[in-house]
C-alpha cells in the first residue's frame, strides 16, 4: 500500500472473535521484510471475513506478549510454536 509493505495473518475462526482474542506472529515468522501488519480471521465456510486490525511491526514487538509452544492461552488453546502476541483490543482499527 503506498511505498509501504504489508503482510497480512489470517486465521480461521468459527466464531465472532472478541476483544480479547490474540493475533500472533510464529517466532520462526519475525524476519520478513515488511512495515505493518494487518489481521484478519476468516470463518471456516471462507464467506465472511473480520478485519480485526493493524500495527506496525516495530509496534508489535515492543506491545507483544511471548508463549512458548505447548503453553495454554486463556481459552485453553495450546500454543503450536513459540509466538508472540496482542489482544485484538489493542490493534489499530482500520477505518471506514
């Protein structure tokens, strides 16, 4: 967009996500060449899509919050890899 590079992360989900939902980024994923990320779940049947928000990467990992793969989030998810991560809440929302 612009002269500025975006990598966008999109996740299935089968439910509306919530605020307090985490986007993350792999920690083996931390070195692209890119100035923002955007993120987007899409739901399983791929006919709705939520755009949850952006930052910047620098941004990123100064807010982020790492897991270690096999520890349990707050939903009782397990972590598959090492990742860092942000509440959705805490994204920049895109405008209309």
């Amino acid at each position: 967009i612009k002269d500025f590079k975006i990598d966008v992360k999109t996740k299935k989900t089968t439910v509306i996500p919530k605020d307090d939902y985490l986007c993350s980024i792999s920690s083996f994923n931390t070195t692209q060449n890119c100035d923002y990320y955007f993120f987007v779940r899409v739901n399983q049947n791929m006919e709705q899509a939520y755009l949850l928000g952006y930052m910047s990467k620098k941004k990123f990992f100064q807010k982020a919050f790492f897991k270690k793969k096999n520890s349990i989030d707050v939903n009782g998810w397990t972590f598959k890899d090492d990742c860092y991560n942000i509440k959705i809440s805490k994204l920049n929302k895109f405008k209309d």
